[in-house]
C-alpha cells in the first residue's frame, strides 16, 4: 500500500526535506493589498520579509479552497496512490483544516486522512515530516495517524514575538490578549495549547527572552539529549544562530531542522520572532 502525505504551506519544512519524502503542499495566500501571492510558490519568505517592510498595509492571509485540496487529492491517486493523510494548521487559526475535510467529502470512494495538527509554522513541519518517514519505512496508514495523533499531544513549542502588533492585527492573538497593555521593551513568549495560542512568560528585552525559550522549554521536555529538535526564526538569522548554539550545547539534538517562517505565519507573528521546538518524554 503508497500512502501519500499532504501539508499546507503553514508547515514551513525547508525544501530539501520536502523533496526527500516526497511531501505534498497545498499553499495557502497572501493579499498585499490586490495583490495575491501564493505561500512558497510566488513569493519567498525574503521576497515577503522585505515587502512587509516596504509596505504601507499589513497584508492578510486565506486559506486554499476546497477545490484546490480535491485537485491535489485527485493528483495523488492518479499516480496510484492508495491513501492520503493530510495534516494541517490548527484549526484554531485558520479554515484550512476545514476545506480539506470539505475536499475528502467530495471525493467519496478516496482513502483521505484529515488531522488537525493543533500547530504551526514548523512544528506543523516536524509531524509531517515524521508521518513522511514512517510511510517511506512501510508504516501502515493507521499506525502513521496514530504516530502523528500522539506526537502533536508530545510535541512542544516556545516562541517570543517582537510585538504583538501583528497577532492582534491578524486576529490570530488568543489568549496571549492578556500581555496587550505590556511595558515596553517587554518580549512575550507565547506557546501552542491544543491550537491556541497561550502567554507562557515574558522578559526584558530579547536577550531574556530567549534565557526564558530555553528555560520553558527545558522544563517541558527535561535536559536529556533529545532524538529531534527544530527552530525557526523571521528574519532574525542572528538571533537563530545564538539560539542554535545554545540549544546544541543544552540538548545535543541527533537532528536539528532550521527553518524560516513563511510569508503566511510571518503575517501574523511578524520579524523578529524566534521559535525553539522540542518533544516531551
């Protein structure tokens, strides 16, 4: 049995890695003004980087149509594959786990997966990719969902924004509402709870702010040494690179992934932002 992964272009995986385990993405949109790009496919999270810079409006984001999940579905099964598990960004911050189920109803007699992933950016990246080696290994589709369903429980995330400017903006901001109204120069640390979004300390200034990364997430996934970590920054590449160093020298992950946020999770959480990601005993 071929067992095909789709994600969404939320899963922020670094292109070499989508290749080797031939990942499936269906982008979603940013909307400059009237002008519309797709996530990862006409515009660079640099080009985006340097555009949001440039421009007046903060952009918005939508997710893919149902109809652009059924081309990508059909596509897959064309190509003789049997299943298809699709995981996506929490539904608690946008519609596109919503149009993928509205896909897999409109294509009855097809073997479709949905999971909600409850995450983002690439933490969302980290569960694709570990249902992506486990269908390369042979892996059952039930005992894929059943790895991705208990890790998206295990895996953890810390990430500290520069402002809350753009969560609040996007609509996205949850309850890390409560650090609005904050001194200045105060960097929130913010984690993921089921798909929401949830203040998990703040520091002064960003030097703090990452002692405080670390801190939380030493305390949620302990000081061994860890099989995988991940971490993702939004045009901040020094700040990624002092994060690296110091999570290396704390965990000695077998395998790090860095990435960068794309234009879609960059509109919400805007520059600067940097994001450690790990996985509980």
């Amino acid at each position: 049995m071929t067992i095909g992964i789709v994600c969404d272009s939320t899963a922020d995986l670094p292109e070499d890695l989508v290749k080797e385990y031939g990942i499936h993405i269906v982008p979603l949109k940013v909307h400059f003004g009237q002008e519309e790009y797709r996530d990862g496919v006409d515009i660079t999270a640099g080009e985006f980087y340097q555009k949001l810079q440039a421009s007046a409006v903060l952009p918005t984001t939508s997710q893919p149509s149902p109809g652009e999940f059924v081309e990508t579905y059909r596509k897959l099964l064309e190509q003789g594959i049997d299943s298809i598990i699709s995981i996506h960004i929490s539904a608690h911050l946008s519609g596109t786990h919503h149009s993928a189920e509205v896909a897999k109803s409109m294509l009855p007699e097809a073997d479709i997966e949905v999971i909600d992933s409850w995450q983002a950016s690439t933490v969302l990246g980290v569960l694709v990719l570990e249902a992506a080696r486990a269908a390369q290994a042979g892996k059952s589709k039930a005992e894929i969902v059943d790895l991705v369903n208990r890790l998206k429980e295990r895996i953890r995330v810390f990430f500290m924004v520069d402002t809350l400017e753009y969560l609040q903006k996007g609509g996205r901001i949850g309850k890390a509402q409560a650090f609005l109204g904050s001194m200045l120069n105060i960097k929130p640390i913010l984690t993921l709870e089921q798909g929401i979004i949830v203040p998990a300390a703040k520091a002064r200034g960003r030097a703090k702010g990452m002692e405080q990364l670390l801190t939380k997430m030493e305390a949620a996934i302990g000081t061994g040494r860890q099989r995988i970590m991940a971490m993702m920054h939004a045009a901040n590449p020094e700040g990624m690179a002092e994060l690296e160093k110091k999570a290396r020298e704390r965990w000695q992950p077998q395998e790090i992934i860095i990435s960068t946020v794309g234009p879609v999770i960059g509109t919400h959480v805007g520059p600067g932002t940097l994001a450690l990601i790990g996985i509980s005993p």
